[in-house]
C-alpha cells in the first residue's frame, strides 16, 4: 500500500508531466492511483499537504475541484520532480 509521501509522489509527477501549470487545471490529479486510495484519508492528506505547502492549487469548476502547479514554486516542485520521477521510469 502507498503511503502519504509516495502519493504525494504520483501526484507530482502527473502534473509536471501533463504541464499543469498556473492557469492549466486537471480535476484527474489521483487517476493513476490504486482504486482503494482514490478516497483513502492517505490520500486526502496529501492533496492537503501539497495545498498546505503551496505547491499546488484548487480551482472550483463545474462543480468539481481542479488543480495546477504553483507557479511560483517552480524551483522546489521542479528539484522535487528530478529526484523523484528518476525511481519512477
């Protein structure tokens, strides 16, 4: 089972990946995860954190909540994706 950081991992991978930043919004950030964590509170933690932490953004639309890629944490969300996504090829 993932745990909270390895969640957290995906999550930003996914984004970076799909280039998903500032105004570039995806409601599908836990779509590659397990079916049993899509509603886990590890889950819920980790979009909580990685809000908390600035690093990512909700949007509300169409009833559903979209995110992005702070901008303005480029260097870390990009030094974090180079040491993470390496033991994910």
């Amino acid at each position: 089972m993932l745990n909270k950081e390895e969640i957290k991992k995906r999550i930003i991978i996914k984004l970076v990946r799909w280039k998903k930043w500032g105004a570039s919004h995806t409601e599908n950030i836990i779509g590659g995860l397990p079916s049993h964590l899509k509603g886990s509170k590890a889950t819920k933690q980790a979009i909580k954190e990685l809000e908390k932490d600035q690093w990512i953004i909700p949007e509300k639309k169409t009833q559903e909540i979209h995110y992005s890629l702070n901008s303005e944490k480029i260097d870390e969300i990009l030094q974090f994706y180079e040491k993470h996504s390496k033991k994910t090829k």
